[in-house]
C-alpha cells in the first residue's frame, strides 16, 4: 500500500467565512501508486483508509499557518509510512 496526502477546500460555517480561506489536509492509504482520489473520502475509488486528517485549518501567507503546519506534518507522516 502506499500513502499519498491530499489537500481540499473546507465547509465553514458562520462568520469564519468572511475572514479567511480554510483547507483540509489528510494523508490518505491508496491501493495503488497511481492511484489519485478524487476527493478525501474512505469511499472514494482507490482509498483503503483515511490514516490523518487535519480537519478545517486557516490558510495564512507564512509558513506558521495552521494550513502550512499541517502539510508539513502530513508530509512527515506520509514518508515516515512509506518507508
């Protein structure tokens, strides 16, 4: 199996919308290499499971954004796993 990290847009309610853009970050267990999902979803073609999930994070312009910190997990997590 391999583990691939998918980012998408997030749903937020009330006035968090105003003021700011959010996203999603999951690192994602695929069955094949190839294989890329069209959205993070354990019933998306391809996903064996969700293995993290970041849930709604604040996309900011530094690299100290929830966003930012996020992927950079995810991408520990991800190489950490395929090794």
């Amino acid at each position: 199996m391999t583990y691939i990290i998918m980012t998408a847009s997030a749903k937020v309610s009330g006035k968090a919308r105003q003021f700011g853009r959010y996203g999603h970050v999951a690192v994602v267990e695929v069955e094949t290499p190839d294989t890329v999902p069209a959205m993070i979803s354990e019933r998306a073609k391809g996903v064996v499971r969700i293995v993290w999930d970041s849930g709604a994070c604040s996309i900011g312009k530094t690299e100290k954004s929830a966003f930012a910190r996020a992927k950079a997990h995810a991408t520990e997590l991800a190489a950490t796993l395929n090794a």
